[in-house]
C-alpha cells in the first residue's frame, strides 16, 4: 500500500460560504429558471400587444405611475440590507445578519404595500381580456416569488435571533440574497412593461 | 496537468475507516426509512424502473393503435378512445418515459463518473422524483376514470381551450405537465451543480468523459426549455380554471402564440431526449472499441451546438400556420444546420470504431443500429426541413415515420445498448449475451418493419391522427406490415424483459470492469455500493482507468463517519473544500404530498392553490429546520 499515490484533503475547511458552495450554484439555476420565464412572458406580452390595434383594450384604464414609481424606491434600497445580511454571513457577524435581514424586510415589505395598495386600483383583473391576464401574471408571479422570499428571510432571522444556526444557516443566508437581488432586478424590466408598456409602444395603425 | 501534480503529496498515508463509511451511508430501515432514501443509486433506480414501466404502458398504447390500424374500417377502438390512446401514448413516451429514463440514468451514472458519492443535492433528488412519480398516478388516474385526454400531447388551442374540449381531461394532462417539469427541474439543477462543483480532483473540464458533457448541455436546456412549457401548459389550464384570455382570440388572446410557447420547449425536448443518448454512445463505443475518442473537442462543441441551435428551430413545427416568408427561410436554414453538428459525431464515432478494435457486444449492435437508424431519420429530417416539402407531407405519416427514426433509433436503440453496457454495475452481473444479440435483432427487424412503410403511406397521403380509413386508398398492406412490425417490437421487448430477469438471478458476475472500460464508474464496485468509492479518486487523464495501476491517485482526508464530499474548482477541479451531504430524510416526500395536494386539487378548485402554498412552504421550513450538530467544524 505504500506506493499508492495520494491526494490529502483533511486540511481543507468542511463548509465555505462563497460562490463556490454548491448550493449557491443551485440558487444561481434557480434564478436562471425564474429569469428565463420572466423573459418569455414579457416576449409573449409584446407578441400580443403588438397584434392589437387598441392597446390597452377599451375599458381598461392605464395603470398610475407614481406609487410604483415611488416603490422602486425602499425596494432598490432594500438591497442594501441583502448585502449587509450577506457579508455579515460570511464574517459570522450575528448582530450584521439580523441588522442587514431586517432592514430588508422592512424596505421590502413598504415596496410590497406600495405595490398592493395601486394593484387594488386596476379596474380589470385577469378576467376581463387578455391584457388583464398579462397584467396579472406578471404581478402574480412575482409577488408569489417575492413574498416566498421574505418568508424564508423571515425564517432566516428567526433562526439567527434565536441563535439556532450554523455555517450552514449562513449560508442560507449569503446565497438567500442572490434571490432577492434577482427579484429586484427582474422587477425593473417588469414594471416597466406593466405602467410604461401602454405608454413606450407606439400603436400600430 | 503540472498544477494537479503538484497537489499529490510524497507520503500516502490510507488511514480511512471503510466499516464506518459504509456505515455513514448505511439506508434508513424500514418502510419509513425506504421512503426516506437519498442515495443517488436509489432515486436514479426509482427513475429508471418507473420510467419503464411506463415505456411498457406507452407501448402497450402503441400496439392498440396499431391492431385498430391494422386494416380498413376496422372498429377496434372507436374515435374517441382512438383520440385519448395517441394523446396518452405521445405524452407517456414524451414527458413520463423518455426524458425521466434519461434522469434516471444521469442520476445514477453523473456521480460515479464525476467520482464523487452522491449528487450535489440529495433531498431536492429525492423530491424530483416524488413529483415526477404523483405525475405519473395523477395522469394515469384520469386515464383509468375515462378522463384520459384526447387533444394530442401539444394540446393546441382553441380545441383544448375550455369551449371545445369541457370535462376535466385536459386539466389533468396541463397539471401532469407541471409535475413533470418541476420534476426535471430539480434533477438538471443538482446535476449542473454536481458537475460543476464536484468532479473528481484533477477532471478539468477537457477531461471530462463526453457523456458528462452530454448531461450538462442537456440539463441545461431543460433551465431554459423548461420555463416555456411552465407558461404554456399555465396558460391552458388557467384559461380553463380561472377564466384568464391567455390563448382565447375574443378577448386580445392569441392560440398560435400558445404554438409558438410550446415548440419553443417542444423542440429543444427532442434534443433533452437524445443529446444524453449520444453521450451513451460515445461511453459504449470507447469502451467496446478500446480507444480514444477521435475528434474529442470536436465532439464536445458539436454537442454542444447541438444545444443552442436546438432553440432556434422551433418554427419547422409551424411551417403549416401563416408565417412571414423571412421567418419560414431562417428557420429552414437553422433546421439544417442540425445535420452539420450531427454529422460530426456520426463521422467521430465511425473514425474510432474503424480505428480500434471493436468487439461486436450487445451493447455496440445497438450503437451500430442507432447509426443506421439514426441517418435515415436525419435525413427524412432534411426533407422536412424545407417549407415546400414540408407543407406537402405535413401531418400524414411520413412525420409519424420521421420522429419515430429519430426518436427511437436516436435515443430508445442507444438506451438499450446503454441498459446491456451498465446492467453490470447496476447489478453487479452480466446480461445474457447471446439472447442481447437476438434481442437486438428482433428489435432492429420489427421496428424498421414498422416505422419504414410508413414513410410510403405519409407520401400517398395517409394522415395523422385518423382512426381508421376506408379499402379503396389502398393503405391496407403497408399498415398491416406496419402493426406486424409493432408487435414484433413487443416481441423484442419481451425478450429483453426475459434477459433482464434472467441475468439478474443467473447472469455471470461482472466483477468492476468487465468491459475494461476507461470511466471512472467503472472503479466503483459492481453493484455500486452507497458510498460508491472507498477512497475519491483522482484523475490525471482523459482516460482515467487507462492509466497504469501504480500511477492511480486516491484522496484521503474526507471524514467517514458522515456524509462527506469534496467540492472542486469549476474549471480545473482543484481541490477546495470538503462538503457534508445531508442524511436521509422524510422531508421531501412530505413537501411533495404537500405540493400534490395544490397541484391536484387546483384542477377542482383555485383555492387549493392558496392552502398548497401554506401546507408547502410549512413542510419546506420543516425540511431546512437546522439540526444539531449546528457547526461541522465542532463535531
């Protein structure tokens, strides 16, 4: 046995908490996924509107623009928490994860009401034609995932707060913010279809 | 090549408890414990059993379309059911036989390849596969309450749309559809992750043996075809649920929008089907040639090729709806440039078998069968590529002859051959050979006898989907040759059922390497144990059991009294730190009956979406509830 070549690996550390974890590579598909349908479904809403005359369709009241304007506010911002949260994580900061895990729901949860309170305003839901369905999946789709990820932020936190966690917690808690930046991202091109798409696109004669 | 020598240090110490690793990777006892395994063997031989049987059923399918075929005016099956057998028929084969087999052979194959223990993620593994399973029994639930759907596995509006196909059918085949994709989901994202992350120390990416290449561009694809079937199959089932105007043109909705969505999933599906077949057929001939691959770079960027273009030709599908003319000459040209990226895996194949010194197995016949078959359904491919042609031969059987070609000559001839090369692994023994050869060739015989007359029935005009015609257009001999040949395809698939079971109990003992083959699964014991390797290896080549005994490198250092791995640079696979995989466990069986519950139950009413959420979101917060040891560093 003593001519058998080897390879010793007990010296490397038994977790990380970088882009080099495997679970930050299965976060990264995730948003690949997410990203792609985003991308699909805002093709398939120019294929459509593009095909119509009228755009939106009589009855259908254009979306107002300022309180979602307004709303990219906290939710950009919110961004600033995810990144404290994330490096607090790989330093092993508790008290930068709990600062950096609850300033970002707060920014996010005032960018959700902000986007609640003009999404009851529409005056179509995604009954009435086909822009309502189109309105309504892209709000619908992202808000699932949106809340989806304050929710296991909010478990996140729990766990820190009650000091229930370890290099593995932390690791939720680094890669948990490569989802929120993505939802913050794709949300521009979104809203920018939803209260601008009527506006931006000339209708064809 | 100097880097990773570098790393080997001068002084091997093998000091690793093989008792106490076989013990951290021990499965749970009991019915409970079954149902919590997370081995990559298990899960990737639950695949590919429950993938076969519903080969079995979507071939049992076939033959009834055949016998009521079989001559004029025949009144086997009547219309209707006529309808709901092809619509089961295409969607078993497609989306519960065809693309989970080829899971379950990854599953099972990637980690042993890759030379490591498991997949990256072995609880989302054991989850995909509940999904794909309550998929499974959710369709086949529809189909024995006579709820089984009829509007062919593409389900085009408006006859799928909710004015002209009411019942519950097509829900049930849209919400299949879900299962199935969250399914192959997960499976692509824990094997990119295993690939990238998890090679053996010194398997940089130009060591990688082409059927790991195969599997990352195919799961791939499934990231970004995926999504679009997401869209599709949401935009029936809510259009038909919730009442959205998705794909109905009264109220600003569009159907070929809904052809558009599909094929851009439907075509790169073709190719998540029959890129990993390729990359069993460069296994099985390097291994039973007895030599390098020729043309390995080229191999690799043809495949992968393979893979981009596969979603730019989506619209040779849509050649028949009204397209701009520009669009239907793009398409065209992207629908041929297929045959050049095919073309130079067939010619890299044919130059190692012609330079090595091929030993006529089971498992080559079959590769040989792929070859001929493979060609002939390519070059169909060619014919139906352009638009004039096209138009003149669409839906009749001449596509049906053309798919099938492709379909079964490119991924099913290549799988057999792939079941006779890995059964020794799997199970540690021998199929039967001289029974492999009969059964290839019955195969061989009764699939071109009957797929080929139906190239002659498509040109006389014979079409698609009718379920019987009259004596005077003269098809009556061609289909009954064509439903003589469906069952002698059953024949060969009873043979090779005979052989399976056989060589299970009485077949000769395989040993780890009988073929002496070159890739690192073949290092593992046959069976694979859980743990696969008592010591990780390390590679220095290509071909890494090519390489002399006393030049082999093993890893040591990784703790055997838990689940541990070791994860590596993405480029290089150097070495960079160690990985604990999680222990069995319950939880995604539970958070997939919890998903099932809104999945199913949405079909009947929208509000199971709302309490599937909540019940799914508790089980995944139960599922990632940290258990102690909290710190692998103190433990």
């Amino acid at each position: 046995m003593t001519n058998v070549r080897t390879l010793d690996v007990s010296h490397l550390k038994p977790y990380e908490i970088s882009t080099q974890a495997p679970l930050w590579w299965g976060q990264f598909m995730f948003v690949f996924i997410e990203g792609t349908m985003f991308c699909i479904l805002i093709g398939a809403y120019f294929y459509v509107r593009l095909r119509m005359d009228v755009w939106p369709p009589p009855g259908d009241q254009f979306p107002h623009k300022l309180l979602p304007s307004l709303a990219l506010i906290p939710l950009i911002l919110s961004c600033v928490g995810t990144y404290w949260a994330g490096e607090a994580a790989r330093r092993d900061s508790r008290s930068g994860m709990i600062g950096g895990m609850a300033l970002n729901l707060v920014l996010a949860g005032i960018a959700l009401w902000m986007r609640i309170v003009e999404w009851h305003s529409l005056n179509f839901n995604w009954m009435t034609d086909a822009q309502g369905s189109y309105v309504w999946a892209f709000l619908g789709l992202h808000t699932f995932d949106y809340i989806g990820d304050l929710v296991f932020t909010g478990v996140l936190l729990l766990l820190v707060l009650i000091g229930r966690y370890g290099p593995k917690q932390r690791l939720g808690v680094y890669v948990d913010s490569i989802v929120w930046y993505f939802l913050v991202a794709i949300w521009i091109p979104i809203y920018i279809v939803i209260y601008w798409g009527p506006v931006l696109v000339e209708t064809q004669q | 090549m100097t880097a990773t020598q570098d790393i080997y240090p001068q002084t091997p110490t093998l000091d690793q408890d093989i008792q106490q690793l076989a013990q951290s990777w021990r499965h749970p006892r009991g019915i409970f414990g079954w149902l919590s395994y997370t081995t990559h063997q298990a899960i990737g031989m639950r695949y590919i059993v429950t993938a076969f049987v519903m080969l079995l059923a979507g071939g049992a399918e076939a033959l009834m379309m055949r016998t009521q075929l079989m001559h004029s005016n025949n009144g086997y099956l009547g219309p209707e059911r006529y309808n709901q057998i092809f619509t089961t028929h295409g969607t078993t084969m497609m989306f519960l036989f065809a693309v989970p087999m080829m899971e379950g052979m990854a599953i099972y194959l990637i980690p042993l390849m890759c030379g490591t223990r498991n997949v990256a993620f072995p609880r989302l593994n054991a989850f995909g596969y509940w999904m794909y399973l309550f998929g499974v029994l959710f369709l086949y639930w529809g189909v024995f309450t006579n709820a089984a759907p009829d509007v062919g596995w593409f389900a085009y509006p408006p006859l799928s749309g909710p004015q002209y196909t009411p019942g519950k059918s097509t829900d049930y085949w849209a919400q299949m559809i879900t299962f199935t994709e969250v399914s192959a989901l997960c499976v692509a994202a824990e094997l990119i992750a295993t690939i990238l992350k998890m090679r053996a120390p010194g398997m940089s990416l130009n060591r990688m043996p082409l059927y790991v290449w195969s599997i990352l561009t195919q799961s791939w694809m499934i990231i970004f075809a995926m999504p679009a079937i997401v869209l599709a199959s949401s935009y029936l089932l809510s259009d038909r649920t919730v009442a959205t105007q998705f794909v109905n043109p009264a109220e600003g909705g569009d159907p070929l929008l809904y052809q558009h969505i599909f094929w851009f999933f439907g075509h790169p599906e073709v190719y998540i089907i029959f890129i990993p077949a390729l990359g069993f057929v460069s296994s099985i001939v390097v291994a039973h040639a007895q030599r390098e691959l020729i043309g390995y770079t080229a191999m690799v960027l043809a495949q992968i090729a393979n893979g981009f273009i596969a979603f730019g030709l989506w619209v040779h599908h849509m050649f028949a709806t009204d397209l701009p003319q520009i669009g239907e000459a793009y398409f065209t040209a992207s629908s041929m440039m297929i045959a050049i990226t095919s073309g130079v895996q067939i010619f890299c194949w044919i130059a190692t078998l012609w330079s090595g010194k091929p030993r006529l197995t089971t498992a080559l016949l079959f590769v040989y069968g792929f070859i001929a078959i493979f060609v002939l359904g390519g070059l169909t491919g060619v014919i139906l590529a352009s638009v004039p042609l096209d138009l003149q031969v669409h839906d009749t059987f001449f596509v049906v002859a053309h798919f099938h070609y492709v379909l079964i000559g490119g991924a099913v001839f290549p799988l057999f051959g792939a079941f006779y090369h890995w059964f020794p692994k799997f199970t540690g023994r021998m199929m039967n050979e001289r029974l492999g050869r009969i059964n290839f060739w019955v195969l061989f015989a009764g699939f071109n006898l009957t797929f080929f007359p139906m190239h002659i029935l498509g040109l006389k005009g014979m079409p698609r989907r009718i379920y019987t015609y009259s004596p005077e257009m003269g098809w009556d001999q061609l289909n009954l040759l064509a439903t003589i040949g469906a069952y002698i395809i059953a024949f060969g698939g009873l043979l090779f059922l005979v052989n399976l079971f056989w060589s299970r109990k009485f077949g000769a003992i395989a040993g780890n390497n009988p073929w002496n083959a070159d890739s690192l699964e073949w290092a593992a014991a046959s069976p694979a144990p859980n743990y696969n390797f008592e010591y990780l290896p390390a590679v220095t080549s290509r071909y890494p059991l090519w390489v002399p005994a006393e030049e082999r490198t093993f890893v040591t250092g990784t703790r055997t009294d838990r689940r541990e791995v070791l994860v590596t640079t993405l480029m290089d696979a150097q070495p960079h730190h160690r990985y604990i995989l999680p222990r069995p466990s319950i939880w995604p069986l539970i958070a997939a009956i919890c998903v099932t519950v809104g999945f199913a139950g949405s079909v009947f009413n929208g509000w199971y979406i709302t309490w599937g959420t909540i019940i799914s979101a508790l089980a995944l917060i139960g599922w990632f509830w940290p258990k102690r040891p909290l710190d692998p560093a103190h433990d």
